[in-house]
C-alpha cells in the first residue's frame, strides 16, 4: 500500500532481474570463493607457515637488536657478559667432572 510520501513502486524490466540475479551469482560465487579459500587444508597449511616464518623473523630482529645497536655496532658489553656466563658454565662442568673422577678413584 502506497501512502502520500511514498511513490508506487514500478515493476522492473525483464532485463534488470536477469542483471540483479546475474549480480547475486557473481557474488554467491565470490562468497563461496573466499569460504573455500579459508577453510582449504593446503591455504591454512601456508597461513600457518606464513605466520610462523613472520614470527621467527621478529624473534631472530629482536635477538639480533640484543647484540648489535641502531647504527650496526656491535654491543661489546653484552657479548662480554655472555662470554662471561659462557666461561662460568665451563669452568663449573670442568669442576664437577673433576670432583665426580677424584672421587671414583
């Protein structure tokens, strides 16, 4: 029922349906596109890799940004007091397998 505001709708032309249904299958079609696409074992497959290698390439930036600063210079400081752990760590094996044969024998 048409009030004063509102014009009387007018019937659509035989081509203009076929145009709205040819452009509802278009993007039926697309839908169903993209849902294939996110749900296919082989795209999640390569969305998993993609985000795995993003996530190791931040991790390898940041463990590098531990050791060398913005301008390429290496942080002596930090490698000293790894090289430190590292020569504490050995020392202390070298100890212990000291302690352990001194007392098999």
């Amino acid at each position: 029922m048409a009030t004063e505001d509102q014009a009387p709708a007018r019937e659509r032309t035989r081509t203009e349906i076929e145009a709205d249904l040819a452009a509802a299958r278009l993007r039926l079609g697309h839908s169903v596109e993209q849902l294939i696409d996110q749900v296919h074992p082989t795209r999640i497959k390569q969305r998993q890799i993609a985000g795995l290698k993003d996530w190791a390439s931040a991790e390898l930036e940041n463990a590098k940004s531990q050791f060398v600063d913005d301008q390429g210079r290496i942080r002596t400081e930090r490698l000293a007091v790894i090289g430190g752990a590292v020569a504490g760590f050995v020392t202390f094996v070298v100890i212990v397998r000291a302690i352990v044969r001194k007392r098999k024998s």
